[in-house]
C-alpha cells in the first residue's frame, strides 16, 4: 500500500468550494481501480487549505488516477480556486 498526502492551497475564501466540489469528484476517486481510501482534511491554521490523504495499492493506480484526472479535465476546473501549486507527498510506512 502507498500512502500520498495532497495539499490543494486555494485562494482566500476558496477552500470550502472546493470541498463541496469534492462531495462529489471524490466518489470517483474512491471508486478508482487501485484506491483504497481518500481522507479529506482542512488546516486547521488555514481554512483554505485542503488536504486529501490517499492510500492506493500502488503508486502507478494513483498514477493512472492522476492521468484520467488530467485527461478529464480536473486541472482546469479547479485550477481557479487554487492560490498556488498542488503540494503531494509520498509516506513511507515504519514499523514501529
């Protein structure tokens, strides 16, 4: 399993459009082949900060996702909302 944290920064007053955009984009995701479960957060420091934790069964499903996303359009349709560029980082599980 890998685990992907996404950070979408947006615009001043942005952040709960797009969680409402994501009630609905995000059962796609949740139904993607390989996606094992997406968490929606918001910063608690900063309300227009939203961020999604994502565990696929391996990095190339989400890779896949992300190529559909782009193929479908979802850069553009959010891409008004963002204040700057989506941050994404990969974890790496311990066993401690």
């Amino acid at each position: 399993m890998d685990t992907l944290i996404l950070t979408f920064p947006c615009k001043p007053g942005s952040g709960q459009v797009l969680l409402e955009a994501f009630k609905t984009a995000l059962v796609d995701t949740r139904g993607y082949k390989g996606c094992i479960s997406v968490t929606t957060y918001m910063s608690a420091a900063n309300p227009d900060d939203i961020v999604l934790i994502q565990e696929w069964d391996n990095k190339t499903s989400q890779a896949n996702y992300m190529q559909w996303r782009t193929d479908t359009g979802m850069p553009e349709q959010l891409g008004p909302l963002l204040g700057g560029p989506l941050k994404e980082e990969w974890l790496v599980p311990h066993s401690i």
